[in-house]
C-alpha cells in the first residue's frame, strides 16, 4: 500500500491510499480490515494505472480519518516491517549453504517465491528486530539465521 496526502483546501489533508491489485502489501488486508470493522467508507473510489500497474484508490478526509490515522499508520510501519524482513530472509535463504534450502529455492519463480517469503515472515516477525536509520529512510532488520533455515527446513520438508 502507498499512502499519499496532499492539500485540500483550509488547511484540510486528503489521503490516497493506493492497493496495488496485482502484488498485496502485507499491510493491505489489516488496513481493509481495519477500514471495515471501524465502518470508515472512502469519499471516491478509483482504479488507476500506474507503470502497468492497476491499484484500487481509496480517498478520505482528514477530519474523517482523525482518530484512526495513527492506527492505520501503525499497520502501515507493521508492513514495512514485515516487507523489510522478508527482503532479509531471501537473503539469508540465498546465501545459506545448506542443500534442502538451494533445492527447495531452485524450482520457484520469483513471485512465488517472495509469496512464500512473505508467509514465513509472518510466522518469524517475533523473532526479529527492527531498526530505523537517523533519518528513517533506511529499516536494519536482525534476526538469526538458524531460525531462518530450520523454519523454512520444517515448511518444505518431504
């Protein structure tokens, strides 16, 4: 998800909340969730394209959305999160030597691939710190190897 605020007049804000329709964000589904169980209905929605690419766009006021903006953007930070381990883990799983890993890597494509990645950060976010650089534009994430290996071991095991 991309989340845009611009101007709107009297020193109002509206927000865009951009979902991609063909690769989700992490976040995607707890936002729609979030949007849906708090009853928050979009002013306008749209479907764009952008380099190829077909998102749902969700328009709100910012007085409508007061109160859950710090909500949505925690949820937001959690999928960033989730999406900066997941870069790590196919890191980790890339460069690990063991041969049940290469072998189960080998045959995926790339988008089922980080589909699978994306799963397994999931299950190992509790194992894993997060932290952002001085100006918050870099997020460091550690988790231990082992853990990484003998999770994704366990999930394609024979």
């Amino acid at each position: 998800m991309i989340i845009e605020s611009e101007p709107n007049g009297m020193l109002m804000v509206r927000y865009k909340f951009y979902f991609n329709q063909q690769f989700a964000d992490p976040e995607d589904a707890w936002v729609l969730d979030y949007l849906q169980e708090n009853g928050l209905q979009p002013r306008r929605e749209l479907q764009e394209e952008y380099e190829g690419v077909s998102y749902k766009v969700l328009h709100f006021g910012q007085c409508y959305l007061a109160r859950h903006v710090g909500s949505i953007g925690d949820l937001y930070k959690k999928g960033v999160e989730h999406s900066a381990l997941a870069n790590r883990i196919l890191e980790i799983l890339n460069e690990s030597p063991d041969a049940a890993v290469q072998q189960a890597l080998a045959p995926m494509e790339e988008l089922p691939q980080f589909a699978a990645v994306l799963n397994l950060a999931l299950q190992l976010y509790e194992h894993a710190e997060f932290e952002a650089s001085d100006d918050q534009q870099q997020l460091a994430v550690a988790i231990d190897p082992d853990t990484v290996v003998q999770t994704f071991r366990m999930q394609h095991a024979e």
